[in-house]
C-alpha cells in the first residue's frame, strides 16, 4: 500500500425519525408537500423499505408508491411511481424532480381526487443521521476484506447507498478508497454493482468475492 494512502475507516450510523407535521390525504396534497418538505424526508420515503427489509428481499416499493397504491387505491400512478429507479439517480433533488414530474402529469390528465380514508393520511417524515466510529480500519485489501466480514449491515449501508448520495458522484466509499489504492479495476468493479439488486448480506459477500480476487494478483 502506498504510505500516502490513508487507512480505510469503517463508519456505522444511527438514525432518528423525525415527524414532520406535514401530512397529505389525496396525491394532489401529496405533490405539494413533496416540493416543499427537505432533501432528507425524499431521501428517508425512498430508502427506508430498502435499509429496515432489504436483508429480506431486495426492490422493496418506495413510501409514495406504497401509499398511492395501497391508501389512495390509485394503482396506475402507484405503477409509475414504484417504476422510478432510484439507483440511475446521483441527488436527492434530481429523484425529487422525477416523482413531482409524473405526480403533476398525471394529476393534469385525471379526473376526481380522492381523499384517503380518515387516519390514513401520508404523514411526511425525515431521518436525523448520527456517524459513528467503528473499531474497524484497513491499510490492504486483506484487513479490509476481514473487517467488511466483521462490521455490521447498517456500515456497509452507509457506505454503499448513503455514501451515493453524500458524494453526489455516484460513488461509493469502498471503491474511492479501492482508487486511491491503485486498484482501479477493483474500484471500477464495485461501482458497477447495482446495490439495490442485492440484499445487505449478499451484497457484503459479492464485495468481498472481488476483493479477494484482487488480493490473489
């Protein structure tokens, strides 16, 4: 390893709901809150399922789809809400932009706005996100691939779907620190995973089946 290439420091992180106090009973209220609530409650309704369940099955439903289908009974938006790939997007605004464009397409086409029913309403929530230390760190391709074993699902989730979106880039931690390394096919490699095809655990063992082919050469 290059002695100017820092170790690699697994991270973990906590997460606290916040409530909002903002609550839609039909799409069209839903559309407004929408262009209006932060950054963070877009990014929460869109990576909660995937965080809390993706150990089980991965492609959960965003929080809108799930309501507009299951609420609101209206399954063709539900449809092209839910058909939104949120891996092809490199910010929480451009993701935003997207589900307000068909939200505000369809409404202009429908007809009648249906309210959900009473206590059903669509409440908006956010997550406040503390970063902690983990004793984990690696100089080589052989301790990270030791400790990637070790660290728990809510660090490789840090590092792989909230580090997408914090860097802005499309990146994700592991493979920017597999560059400065020098292994840039590895990095190249990591990138390329679609992470949202994957549960937590699969994903972790793909990551490591490649770093130790790479730690062979």
């Amino acid at each position: 390893m290059d002695s100017n290439v820092e170790a690699f420091r697994f991270n973990t992180k906590l997460d606290q709901t916040i409530l909002l106090g903002r609550k839609a009973r039909n799409v069209d209220e839903l559309l407004e809150c929408l262009k209006i609530v932060p950054e963070s409650s877009v990014y929460f309704h869109t990576h909660r399922f995937l965080q809390q369940h993706h150990y089980l099955s991965p492609e959960p439903p965003n929080d809108f789809a799930y309501w507009i289908t299951n609420v609101v009974n209206d399954v063709e938006l539900g449809e092209q809400v839910s058909s939104v790939d949120i891996v092809q997007f490199q910010s929480v605004s451009d993701l935003r932009d997207r589900f307000t464009e068909i939200i505000d397409a369809y409404l202009r086409s429908a007809g009648t706005i249906v309210d959900c029913p009473r206590g059903e309403e669509f409440h908006f929530m956010a997550s406040r996100t503390f970063v902690l230390a983990t004793p984990y760190t690696a100089c080589s391709l052989g301790e990270f691939k030791e400790n990637l074993q070790r660290v728990s699902t809510a660090s490789l989730y840090y590092h792989m779907f909230d580090a997408k979106l914090r860097l802005g880039k499309g990146e994700n931690d592991f493979s920017r620190w597999f560059e400065h390394l020098g292994e840039h096919t590895l990095a190249e490699e990591v990138t390329r995973l679609d992470p949202y095809t994957y549960t937590l655990e699969s994903l972790r063992n793909k990551i490591v089946r490649l770093v130790e082919e790479h730690d062979k050469h």
